[in-house]
C-alpha cells in the first residue's frame, strides 16, 4: 500500500508498504477514505516530537471502512463506515476512567506518532470500539475529517477549559485551523463578543467570516492595547492560546481580565515566563489539556442536526498519490491561503 512515511527531521516520502494486520484482539483494520495534514505534522518534520522516529506512517485524522476486526472488538464489522480519533483509548485503565483518554496507559496520541497512522492506505487502530465512531447516515463526509482532531481540541482545550459562557467575552490568540475551530465551537455558547488575533490578515478574514465580532492584526506589537481598549480596559473573561509559542502565552496574560481564564492549546517546543508577578492577585485559572476526544459524539450530534458547519476551513483537495503536493502546499500557508488540505483515497 502506499504510505506517507516520516524520514527523520526534514525528511518525507510517499512510499509502498506492507498493508497492516490485526496484532491485538481489540484493533481493527481500516481502509482510509479521507485524511488531512495537522500542523502538528509539521512539528514532527520539525524534529519536535521525539516520541515519533524515522521509519513511521504519519497521520492522526481520518475517516474509513472497516476491513476486518479482531476477536474483542464488539461494537464493528467489516465494511462499517468510520471516523477515526487522534486520540486511541482503552476505556478501562484509570485515565481513561476519569475520561482522560489523552493519557490512556495504553494508548492516548500514538497514532501517526509512535504507532503507523492515516496517511496510508490502510490503518491499523488500536481499541477500536473507544477509537474508532460509527458515522451516522447522512452526516457530510468531508466535514468528518474535521472531528477526528480540531474541532475537539479547539472545543476541550479552548471553549470548555476556557469556560466559555453566554455573554462573555472571548480573546482567541491565533487564527489558523485550531483557532478557527476554537472560534466555531465558542459560538455554541453564545460569547458576547469574540475578538479573532492572528498576525495573517487573510485569516483573520477568514475569523471575521465564521463569526469573530472583532479582528486585530497582532504584527504592529499592539495588540494588548487594542484588546484593552475593545473590553473597557477589563480584558477578556476567556484568553485561547491557538499558537504555541511565547508571545502568545504573554498576550494572553496581558489581556485576560480578573477572574478570567486563560485556555492553552498550544504545543509550546521552548520555554515561557508565567508572570506571576502579576497575576498572583488577579483571580484567574490557567489550564492546559492534550485533547481527549470526549467531546466527539457530542460534535457528530453538531454536525448531523447542521447547527456546525466546519466545512469552509476545507480549501484543498489531493488524492494520497499527491500527498507530497499537499504538504507543500499546507507548509505554505501563508501564500496558498491553506487551511486543511483534504487528502482521498
Ligand atoms: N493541545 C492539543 O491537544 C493540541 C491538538 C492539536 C493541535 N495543537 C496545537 O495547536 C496549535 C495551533 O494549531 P494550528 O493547526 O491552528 O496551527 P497553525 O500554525 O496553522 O496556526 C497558528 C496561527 O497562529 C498565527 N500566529 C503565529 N504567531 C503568532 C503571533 N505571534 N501572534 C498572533 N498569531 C500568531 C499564525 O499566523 C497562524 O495563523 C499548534 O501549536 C498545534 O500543535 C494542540
Ligand atoms: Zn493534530
Ligand atoms: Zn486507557
């Protein structure tokens, strides 16, 4: 079959390999239909994710058809139509059982990472009734992709973490895939306003169009003032860190109000100040989450009843004979204007 297969730091290739096999009674063989490139793709051909060696298939997203299951695997047969999370769980160990799949003893991100993953023509999942979701008729197969990673980590790690509520007000720092899906799940909780920073005017067009009451270009270093200036000098009662590096993590601890909480989502690869300093009197809860996909059938109910459309961050589309072509294209964003490249079999 053919894979996308991570070569060591910089390094990539499209090449032919073995079709996976069952190796455990709870995994499942699926035939990949759809998948997609995360931006946490990119870090691993960084070298920023050591977890992941030379030698693997990458891929954390996707959706498929069941094509044989193992012994213990009860709630799929051959030939159902899935969508397959990032995140691989067991159900039974003690993080799973506090709904912590992120950190499943057995599992938690290991697909495309230190397990092959989805952009392949075939895939072996582990704990398939927890890691894989039966798609329901009529749901838009497109959109699926987008709930195997952004729309639950935006949701967990931004929206829920961030305590999103009617009538707040919400400071989303960073606007590409994760911060776009930040700003559509934010909206399910009806936020007074929320203020879309990005140092890309094209996507914060893009932020504008999915609902950001306001934009602001964070490039002229300015942005603490005009996010003061939109909130009565307060600050936001809600920060989203969509980014991943220091300067965002400072901006939000600039620019959340008293009582407030800041939200990372970020993958942050150096270190960063926390200024305590500062914050020590100011009442407000910091969090950080790996997503743990628990939000997923909710965003399927979402999805199928069309009060979410994630469908416009789509902007690309290749067959997994290109996927090189779809790399390049995704690493340039700037200039492609690529949100997620959808890459079928
Ligand atoms: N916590 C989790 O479970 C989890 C899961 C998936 C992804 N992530 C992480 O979420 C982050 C966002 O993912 P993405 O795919 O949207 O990334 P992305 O790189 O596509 O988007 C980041 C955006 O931030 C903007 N940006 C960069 N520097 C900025 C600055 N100084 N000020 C303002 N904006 C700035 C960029 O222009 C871009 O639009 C990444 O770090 C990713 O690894 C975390
Ligand atoms: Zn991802
Ligand atoms: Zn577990």
């Amino acid at each position: 079959m053919k894979a996308l297969v991570y070569l060591g730091r910089n390094g990539k290739s499209l090449e032919d390999r073995p079709k996976p096999v069952i190796t455990a009674p709870a995994d499942a063989i699926v035939k990949v239909k759809r998948t997609t490139i995360c931006g946490t793709d990119l870090h691993i051909l960084k070298g920023d994710v050591p977890t992941c060696t030379p030698g693997r298939i990458l891929g954390h997203e996707g959706t498929g058809i069941v094509e044989v299951v193992g012994s213990a695997v009860t709630m799929f047969r051959a030939g159902d139509p899935v969508l397959i999370s990032c995140v691989s769980a067991c159900g039974k160990c003690a993080n799973c059982r506090r709904q912590m799949y992120s950190h499943c003893t057995t599992g938690g991100w290991i697909l495309g990472n230190s397990i092959d993953g989805t952009q392949a023509e075939y895939v072996r999942i582990p704990h398939a009734d927890m890691s894989l979701h039966a798609i329901p008729a009529g749901a838009d197969e497109e959109a699926l992709v987008l709930l195997s990673d952004i729309l639950p980590t935006a949701l967990e790690c931004g929206v829920l973490n961030g305590r999103v509520q009617p009538g707040s007000s919400v400071a989303i720092v960073g606007s590409g895939p994760i911060g776009l899906a930040a700003l559509l799940t934010a909206r399910f909780y009806s936020p007074a306003e929320i203020i879309a920073i990005d140092l890309d005017d094209g996507r914060l067009a893009v932020a504008k169009r999915f609902g950001a009451t306001t934009t602001v270009n964070s490039s002229n270093g300015l942005a603490c003032e005009a996010v003061m200036n939109l909130t009565g000098q307060l600050g936001v009662d809600t920060a989203i860190e969509a980014v991943g590096v220091p300067a965002t993590f400072e901006l939000c601890q600039q620019i959340v109000a008293a009582g407030g909480t800041i939200a990372n989502i970020g993958v942050h690869g150096i270190k960063v100040d926390l200024h305590l300093e500062r914050l020590w009197d100011r009442n407000i809860i910091i969090t950080t989450r790996l997503v743990d996909t628990v939000s997923t059938p909710m965003l399927l109910k979402i999805l199928c009843s069309h009060k979410l459309d994630p469908k416009p961050l789509i902007t690309h589309r290749f067959k997994l004979d290109q996927i090189l072509d779809a790399y390049e294209t995704f690493g340039h964003a700037a200039e492609t204007h690529a949100l997620k490249v959808l890459i079928e079999a």
